[in-house]
C-alpha cells in the first residue's frame, strides 16, 4: 500500500484538508498520510501562526486517527530559515524509502495548475505519484500547453497502477469538494464570525484559548 504526503501551511488546519484526505485513503488505498506543515512556503504569503502553534494544531487535529502522521521535516532548526521546496523534500523522502516503496505527494488542482512555477516541478514524478483532489471552481483541464501534455502523458484512472509502480502517474481522485479555505476562516474569526463547523472541535478550542487570527487592538 501506498504512503502519502499532504503539504501544508495548514494556518490553520481544517476539514478541506481531512476529508479529501480520508476520502482518498479509501479510494486510493493508502497506509499512511503524513501532514507536512511548510515553514517558509514559496508560492503564498508567511503564516499567521506560528510554527509551534500550527504544529500543535496538527497534533490536536489528528489526536486518536492513527491513519494520519506529522512528517516535521521542513520546519527542523536546520532547514526552516530558507522556502520550502518540495522536489527537495520529495527527494530525501525518497531516498529515505528506497527505490521500492510506493509513495504520493497530495495536492489540489489549485496547486497542480500552478505547477509551472515550481522548482523542477516535471521531476516531481521522478520520486512520487500525484494524487490530485478536487477543488471547488478549478477545472481538471489546463490552457498551458506544456502543462496540460504532462499530464495527459503520467495521467492514469487505473489504482493498480499506482500500487504497481513505485513512482510516475498522476490520480485524479474523486474527493468531496470541500469549499473550505484557511483564509476565510483567518477572516472570519477576526470578524467574529463562527467557523466552529469547519475545522475538528479541538483545534477551535485551541485557536480561541491563544487568541489566534484575531486583529491586536
């Protein structure tokens, strides 16, 4: 069965990001998702959060689902004061893992129309598979014609595939489409505005008890 990875800034944690995600361990079949909170992420603006207080937020969000694991790699002293690049952490994955082992990489289909703008973003399937969710709003097709050929070239329906090859296909999975977003959540609790059905119960306790997303007076 395969391991996957599912990156984040997860500023803060909530339900778009379990669902699709237990919805994809069902469909896919996979042993293990390990959350992957980035410490300086590239493509978007820096956490309001900080790296403690989003990693305790994981380790709320995920307490008593054995299905899920912290991978805390890219926020280690020694490698959180530079961007994050996920070629980079792909690779030591799966050096880590062995030529073997099946491993994915969880995005969005917001993030994989973005690829262009990775670092070495055609290698990614060097290492991995790509399991891609669905994203309210975002088409499964691309007008970039690099992009799009990519695609159509590693792209498989067939799961057998995935188990039977270690690296190189890209799954579009049939997750719930889940209109959440932490930035409207952000916005939300600093209007005072309850998002209490939009993330696990422990991880609103927590936001509430730091005072977290709310504008200092």
């Amino acid at each position: 069965m395969l391991t996957a990875l599912l990156g984040g800034t997860f500023d803060p944690i909530h339900y778009g990001h379990l669902r699709p995600a237990i919805s994809l361990v069902n469909e896919v079949g996979l042993k293990q998702i390990s959350l992957l909170p980035n410490h300086v992420p590239p493509h978007k603006p820096q956490p309001e959060a900080s790296t403690e207080q989003r990693l305790a937020m994981l380790k709320l969000a995920i307490e008593g689902l054995p299905l899920f694991a912290l991978n805390v790699r890219e926020i280690l002293p020694e490698t959180s004061t530079r961007p994050s690049y996920t070629i980079e952490t792909l690779q030591a994955w799966r050096q880590e893992n062995g030529n073997s082992e099946g491993l994915a990489f969880i995005m969005g289909q917001d993030s994989l129309l973005s690829l262009p703008t990775w670092n070495k973003w055609k290698t990614l399937l060097d290492y991995c598979h790509l399991l891609i969710c669905r994203r309210p709003g975002y088409a499964q097709k691309t007008d970039n014609i690099e992009l799009q050929q990519w695609i159509d070239v590693h792209n498989t329906t067939n799961i057998k595939d995935l188990h039977n090859s270690p690296h190189g296909y890209i799954f579009f999975a049939h997750t719930p489409l889940e209109d959440i977003s932490a930035t409207e959540i952000r916005q939300n609790i600093n209007n005072q505005v309850s998002c209490e059905n939009l993330l696990p119960p422990k991880v609103w306790h927590y936001i509430h008890q730091q005072g977290l997303y709310t504008a200092k007076k």
